[in-house]
C-alpha cells in the first residue's frame, strides 16, 4: 500500500498569515493527491484535487502544488474559519490511504 | 443538494453484526460510486471498500475482506456496509463518501456513524 505521511501534525498561526501542510507518498502517485479539510461535527470537505486543482467551493486563499511524492497544502490570508485537521489522501492505486492528518489551529 | 445521511450510534456485542446505512439526497444515486472508510480515535482513515450505484459492483481493500459487505438499495437510494464477527478492533467511526468513478476522490462524504464493540 502507499504510506501517506504528514510529519506536521500540529500547527498554530494567526489570521492573516499563510502556512503550508506537506505530504509525502511512499512512491510516485503522479498528481493523484486529494486534501480534505474535517471540523468539529462536520461531514469532511474536499478541498483540492489532482494535487493542485480547487474543487468548486474551495477558497482562493487555498492552493496545492507537488507531484510524484511530494506535495504541499499552502493557506494564505488566514481566517479563523480554516481551524480544523487537514488530511491528504492518494488515489493512484487501490487500497486508496491517507497521511495522517495535521491540525491546524488559528490563535 | 448532495446528501448523505447516515444512520446513527450503534452499540453492540462482540462477535455480533452491525449494518450501517447511508441514504442518499439531491443526486442520481446509479450514477455514482459509494465508499466506505474507517476511522478509529486518533488513527488514520482507511478505505474499505466501494460499490456502483448502478450495478451493485464492488470493490474492497483487501484487509477488511470477510469483515464488511457492502450493499445497496436503488428504490431507496441508499447504500449499506455489513460488518460481522465484530471485536474491539472494529469500534470506530464509519463514514460513506461518494465518488464520480471509481478512483476519484471523495467528493462528498456522510456525517460518520459510530459503532462499538463492548460486552
């Protein structure tokens, strides 16, 4: 199986600054990297998918880069609406993983 | 509107079975594929496994084959995940997503359905 790892898995700033969440495959997954925002007692929300490419919805202020086993979340201007754990996810190959997530939490 | 509503809290004794649902809203429910994931506390979320819409055709993650079954009901738009033989491994959050293929991101996900396992 692909190992998804996300070695942050805390992270703190204030609104209006930027922060960065990486992931990394255990091999090349090409651009088959999905990011995925969960909030306290919310369903999950996709936020990017193809490693770079915002789903409809998703705030301009978010923006992912990376392809084969590297990969970047980045969220400028932030807001205090952004606290919550963000997870990556591969959907290269079956079984599909996920890295095991960072929390973000806004000061 | 996308929904997925899952169905609630479940309590229930080793080695017996549980089936979970996920009704569906605001889409044509044979179009598209449902996966089912698996969260403990603290632990990474793992894919299960996912199923057609339209066919009823599955797919599963090779660790938790023989553990669920997934199912579902066209008439009702719904989508269902037996788990058997249950242990404390198996106490958990399950979550459906739906997804455009069957190798797509999740798009859309249900609110999660607790399960656990205690004499």
């Amino acid at each position: 199986d692909v190992q998804m790892t996300q070695s942050l898995s805390y992270l703190a700033a204030s609104p209006g600054e930027s922060v960065s969440i990486s992931c990394k495959a255990s091999k090349s997954i090409s651009n088959y990297l999905a990011w995925y925002q969960q909030k306290p007692g919310e369903a999950y929300k996709f936020l990017i998918y193809s490693g770079s490419t915002l789903q409809s919805g998703t705030p301009s202020r978010f923006s992912g880069s990376g392809s084969g086993t590297d990969f970047t979340l980045t969220i400028r201007s932030l807001e205090p609406e952004d606290c919550g754990l963000y997870y990556c996810q591969q959907y290269y190959e079956k079984p599909f993983t996920f890295g095991s997530g960072t929390k973000l939490e806004i000061k | 509107e996308v929904q997925l509503q899952q169905s609630g809290a479940e309590l229930v004794k080793p080695g017996a079975s549980v089936k979970l649902s996920c009704k569906t809203s605001g889409y044509t429910f044979s179009n598209y594929y449902m996966s089912w994931l698996k969260q403990m506390p603290g632990q990474n979320i793992e894919w299960i496994g996912n199923i057609f819409g339209g066919n009823g055709g599955t797919g599963y993650n090779q660790k938790f084959k023989g553990k669920a079954t997934l199912t579902v009901d066209k008439s009702s738009s719904t989508a269902y995940m037996d788990l058997s033989s249950l242990t404390s491994e198996d106490s958990a959050v399950y979550f459906c997503a739906r997804q455009g293929r069957s190798s797509y991101p999740f798009a859309y996900w249900g609110q999660g359905t607790l399960v656990t396992v205690s004499s």
